[in-house]
C-alpha cells in the first residue's frame, strides 16, 4: 500500500523534498519557479 512506503501522499514534497532542496542551497525563487512557475508555464 501507499502507506508503507510514502505514508505523507502528495505532502512528500512540501515535507521533504523542499527543505532538502533549501538545505542544498536553493533560493526561494528557485522554490517559486519549480513549484509555481514551470507548472503554469507547461499547463498554461
């Protein structure tokens, strides 16, 4: 089941892979364009 091994669903990545990528050195804008930006761009 999803539960097993990604128990946090869709908040994975507000959780996990954002703090990770803000401890690797990205910016906030960095974090707009990847989670707003290109999205809006690609379904635009």
């Amino acid at each position: 089941s999803r539960s097993k091994y990604n128990p946090d669903g869709y908040l994975f990545i507000t959780r996990h892979v954002l703090p990770r990528l803000k401890d690797l050195g990205a910016s906030e804008q960095d974090i707009q364009n990847i989670m707003v930006d290109n999205p809006r761009r690609f379904f635009g």
